[in-house]
C-alpha cells in the first residue's frame, strides 16, 4: 500500500486508481484507520503517508462507497453529518 501511495505523490488522478471502491481519498483514509483501529498495525505507515499528502481528505460530501472507479457513488447523511463533526474536533 505505501508503495503506492508513494508512486501517486500529490497528484489526485492517481490517487483515484488506488481506490476504486471509496469515492475519495477521505474514505480510503477513514477504512485503513478503522482497519489500524481492529489491529492492522502494519497499515500505520500508509496512513500517516496518506495525512500528508492531504489530497481529497477535505471532501466532507464525497459519498461513503462507490462501484468500482466511481460509476455509481452512495452516500449516507450520517456519514456527512459524521466527517463534519469530526472535522471540527
């Protein structure tokens, strides 16, 4: 995983074609903390990476779960309601 992130540096086009199932990179970062939070230690590294890249963390209405490279995107009001409140922590 940090190998590709690495490769997509800052730009947010190759970001997207690491995550194809989250509709942005706010999502692919709130399912590798959840997945750090069950004990997947060996993915802090990426996500620190990811943090400091910053590209598409900010989007706070980018949908919950996309078809995958984004077709059909899903989104979820409490989700939203969720990242903004987190967002102001």
């Amino acid at each position: 995983m940090l190998g590709g992130l690495r490769w997509s540096g800052d730009d947010e086009r190759r970001l997207r074609t690491l995550t194809p199932f989250y509709p942005s990179p706010r999502s692919l970062l709130e399912a590798i903390e959840h997945a750090i939070e069950c004990g997947a230690d060996g993915l802090r590294e990426g996500a620190a990476h990811l943090r400091s890249i910053g590209v598409g963390l900010r989007d706070l209405s980018a949908g919950c779960c996309s078809s995958a490279y984004g077709g059909t995107v899903w989104y979820c009001e409490a989700i939203d309601v969720a990242r903004a409140l987190s967002s102001t922590c």
